[in-house]
C-alpha cells in the first residue's frame, strides 16, 4: 500500500486536519498541514473549521488540541505516545506541592497533562515563556513546572526567583557539554544552538537558545554556515529544507550514534497515522469539567501570544 497516497486521500475525504510536530520523522512531517512547534499547534488547532484533527506528535498535545476542539475528534496514530516531561509531574504530588505555596500563581509549561493543567491559572510554551512570565509584575509570585532546566532559564535571563518543580526531559537533560566541546572542536566554525529544556551548562555553551521554531528561524536569517543542534533529531528536516545550503549536525545522546531521538515522537508512523485517519481512533478522550478547567489556560496563554504577537 502507497500509504502516502492513502493519507492524502483520507485527509481530502474526511476534511481532516494534519498537524505535527518538528520532531515526527521526516515523511509525517511532508503529508502535514501544519509543521510546528508547541506554541504554533496550539494556535492552529484553536483556528480550525474542520471536520477531525489527526495530531502527529505525543499525547499531551493531542489533549490540548481536544480542549479546543471538544466537539470533533482529535485522533493520535499511538496513544502510547506520551512524554517524559508531562510524566515527571504526576498530579497528586504536585497539587501537594502547590498547596505549600498558597500565595503563588502557577504558569505550567504545555509539556503536562491536562489534569496538571487544570491545577494552572496560565500555561506557556518554550516559544513564549519568558513573555509569559514576563507579563506579570516582577513582585508577583510563580510557581514554575515541570521543566526546571527552562524554569532556571527563564529565572536567569527575567531575575526572577521562580519556585521550579523538579522536572526534566530526558531527549534534552542528556545532553552533555562533554559531546558538544567534542563537535566545536572538530567544527570550529559551527555555531552552537541549543533548545531551553537542555541543562544550564550545555545553554551556557550556545550562541542562541530557543524554541525549535526560534532555532529554525535563527538559522535561516544567520550568517553561519554550520550549526550544531541540541534538541530532538527531528528538527534536522526543517532546517535543512529551509537552509539547503547550511549544514547541521546534531548533538548526540550518547556515544553510540550520531542521533538524538524521542522514543515516543517516533512512535508515530505513517501505517499508524493512516489507519488512525481510516477508523478515527484512537480518539482522545477527555471529560467535559477537565476541558473546561484545562483549557481557560491555553486560552489565556494563545490571547496573550496574539497580543504580543508570538507566532
């Protein structure tokens, strides 16, 4: 079976809407109508007029995209598909947590669960973060969760004093300087780009640090010619089809390969993403006070991002 072909067909057929994530592999990315990061899928699926949403990318994405869309399907190719980071904050112990800090204002990273969500009063995304946050008064108190790479990082650049939940992703806190003076060595002449959710001394290491749309962006208007890339591998694809005549080498996870891989985006593949467009499932399945709880901080996370216009 030409499941491309297939895809394509079912997607005109059904009025369905294709979204993924940059680090899906690169022929998911190709069939999709929208390639994005977090913030910007988000944003798409809060526009869209059609008739089903297949989202190629982890389960707390697909969540979000069914808080806005609670009354059309929103199918995931592997609900198996989860995330280390939304896993690394399980929602007893942090509503414990946050009960220790009864003044604080929660601004969660869209990386949770919707249940974590609905214990927030505003979510973010890399791509918006530090405007979030920066959008309050700098006496007001925040607990931050659950990435605490992201939260130090927002803390350092904003002097803030964030409360950080003690959270990590394990495709970026893996990352080590060690791998990445190893690469400048070999390639002096390659810039260091680095995602926030990797640990402070490899962002300590970067020339730009930001979302994978940031990064992207940067490499298209940057005099460089050669990039080393700490995030997922995935990412790679854009940025060479943007910026064909650049070169970029991405940081490995370890030195067994030349690769830097999510098990969980890599669960998606096009039989999965086909047979989720043909039989609609697996749907994502959420309550109706869930959505309504969960989704009035995406709301005010894509408001704000409209009025300071993050895209």
């Amino acid at each position: 079976m030409n499941y491309k072909e297939e895809i394509l067909k079912l997607k005109k057929a059904k009025n369905a809407l294709l979204l993924a994530h940059f680090y899906q592999v690169p022929e998911i990315q190709d069939l999709a109508d929208y390639v994005g990061d977090s913030l910007g899928l988000a944003q798409k699926a809060s526009e869209t007029d059609a008739s089903m949403i297949v989202f190629a990318g982890v389960h707390f994405m697909a969540e979000t995209a069914k808080m806005l869309n609670p009354n059309i399907p929103v199918v995931l190719p592997d609900l198996d598909a989860g995330c280390s980071l939304a896993d690394s904050c399980p929602y007893d112990d942090f509503k414990k947590f946050k009960e220790r800090y009864p003044d604080h204002l929660v601004i969660s990273y869209i990386n949770t669960t919707a249940a974590i969500k609905t214990l927030t009063d505003l979510v973010c995304t890399s791509g918006n973060a530090v405007q979030i946050v920066e959008s309050f008064p700098k006496n007001q108190k925040i607990i931050f969760a659950p990435d605490k790479n992201l939260g130090d990082y927002i803390n350092k650049i904003t002097g803030r004093q964030m409360v950080l939940w003690n959270g990590t992703c394990e495709v970026h806190d893996i990352l080590s300087t060690e791998a990445i003076i190893k690469m400048q060595e070999a390639h002096p002449e390659a810039k260091v780009i680095a995602h926030p959710e990797c640990s402070a001394p490899v962002l300590a290491l970067a020339a730009y640090v930001g979302s994978t749309t940031g990064m992207i962006k940067f490499t298209q208007t940057d005099e460089a010619q050669k990039y080393i890339v700490a995030t997922e591998s995935g990412i790679l694809h854009q940025m060479q089809k943007l910026s064909p005549n650049k070169e970029f080498l991405i940081v490995p996870s370890d030195s067994t390969c030349s690769c830097n891989d999510c098990p969980y985006m890599k669960m998606n593949t096009l039989e999965k993403l086909y047979l989720a467009l043909k039989n609609e499932k697996p749907a994502i399945s959420l309550d109706a006070e869930t959505i309504e709880l969960a989704k009035k901080p995406i709301i005010r996370m894509l408001e704000i991002s409209k009025r300071l216009k993050i895209i």
